[in-house]
C-alpha cells in the first residue's frame, strides 16, 4: 500500500533516508509491547517510537519479522499517532514473515515531535503454536524487501538519517488443556482422580499439565481436586472450571498461579 503526495520535493526529502550518516540510539528507539494470547486467537502488538531525547521526525523505515511457524500476519494498521495525521509518503508491504514500511512527511508541522511513546502501528497475529512457556519473538529487521529495507529514522532538521535502538515484541503462548484431563489422555474420567492421588501421595509422576488437575481453579492442586473429579463423574457435581471438561481452551483469564502446562497432543 502507497500513498503519494507532491512528488518531486517529497523525492528530494527522501533522498537522505538512503544514506545512513550514523548511529543514534540514545535519542531513538523503536520497541514492540509484549502480549500473551492462545492458540487461534488474534493477539495485537503496538508499534512505538521514542524520540524524546531527539529531534522532530520526518520520516522512518523498518522491517519487523516474526517466525511464521509461531505466528501468521494478519494485517498491520495506522495507529493513533499517525492515523489522523498520515504521512504524505507511506509504502507498506507484507510477506510471509513480516512487513516493511517507508514514510515521510513534507511538510515541518506534520513532523512527529519529540515524545516518549508515539503509537505508530497496530500490528495483528494468529498464534500458531502453545508449547509450554514458548515465547515466539517480533523483532526489528533489515532483511524484508529488494532491497532491504533498513531500520532507520530521519529527523526533520538536516534531514539527518539515524539507526535507532531496537526492541523486540514477545508473544507468550498461553497452553489450552481440558481442565480434568489430568494424566493428559484426551478424556476426564475416574483414571484422572487416580492418577492425581498417585501422584500426590505415592510418588507417582508429574501430571503433564498441572492447571488441568486444578479441577476447581483454586490455585492449589490438592485431594480435594481428585474428590471434585470423583463427584463430578458419578454424584452430579460441579463441573470443573473453565475451560471445562469437554473442549480444549486456555486458562481462566486474569489467573495466576504457579502451575505450568504443557498442551496434550489431544488439543
């Protein structure tokens, strides 16, 4: 996507963004908020840019990549602090691992002055992949393009073409389990009370996923878990908490506790 506006000038204000004179990360930065989010499920990363420590910005380019057996792009977005003030040059281009972006302003009042989190981009994911405590990170790159597409950022007096700091974006895979599936088999039944007593009070092995033998979602795996499973099957208890007994899904949003999970092949 390009939009074009004055042609000729705008060439010229362009012309430095090729020539990196030098390299100023102490007065700016680009960075990428951190995310969690599950399997299937779009998760937004915002793009900022910090040049509080520096001069007014003309203009920027940029690739960002991420690993596409993680993550699938699926769409990048103007946010706030150029949505209502777009550059007269905007080029964007998507590919399979990331996107590229070149922009400049023409005019000295549309620059973006000095600011600590300018909100560049809205930048949307699919996760893919929910191992355990997998992160999958989005990073700042220079391979994106023919040519590539540089990291750098013009500033609007001299027209002065620096590299910026750079820092990636973490997405954090949350695991999806069946809460009840202790032993992990696929199905909750009474081999999973079992398999948690033997487990708690025989030596038995770790339950693969520790948040699916927290029937009630407490925050604390225990006896009463295996007699929750118990009167759940055979005396029309409570059904265990979310995500439930029968689909797999992630944990209860907003719960912390200490137990980690790794998703069952099943999910």
């Amino acid at each position: 996507m390009a939009c074009r506006r004055g042609s000729l000038l705008l060439l010229v204000l362009l012309l430095p963004m090729v020539l990196v004179t030098e390299v100023a990360s102490g007065q700016y930065e680009v960075y990428l908020n951190d995310r969690a989010a599950s399997l299937g499920e779009p998760v937004n990363l915002y793009l900022y840019l910090d040049n509080s420590a520096g001069a007014a910005v003309m203009g920027w380019s940029w690739g960002v990549c991420h690993d596409p057996a993680a993550l699938e792009l699926l769409a990048v977005s103007e946010s706030n602090a150029i949505s209502g003030n777009l550059p007269d040059f905007y080029s964007l281009a998507i590919y399979a691992d990331g996107w590229t972006v070149d922009a400049a302003y023409e005019l000295p009042d549309a620059y973006l002055q000095p600011h600590a989190s300018h909100r560049i981009n809205r930048v949307t994911y699919e996760v893919l992949a929910t191992e355990l405590g997998e992160e999958s990170q989005v990073c700042f790159c220079s391979t994106l393009g023919t040519p590539p597409v540089a990291v750098t950022i013009t500033e609007g007096v001299g027209g002065t073409t620096v590299v910026p700091g750079q820092e990636c974006g973490v997405v954090t895979m949350n695991p999806i389990f069946k809460r009840g599936d202790c032993n992990g088999d696929g199905a909750v039944d009474l081999a999973d009370s079992i398999y948690l007593l033997i487990s708690l009070f025989s030596a038995g092995p770790p339950p693969p996923c520790e948040d699916a033998c927290d029937l009630d979602d407490d925050g604390a795996i225990n006896i009463g878990d295996a007699v929750f499973g118990i009167l759940y099957l055979f005396q029309g208890g409570s059904e265990p908490a979310l995500p439930g007994p029968n689909e797999c899904g992630p944990d209860l949003p907003g719960m912390t506790d200490s137990y980690g999970c790794n998703t069952p092949p099943e999910c």
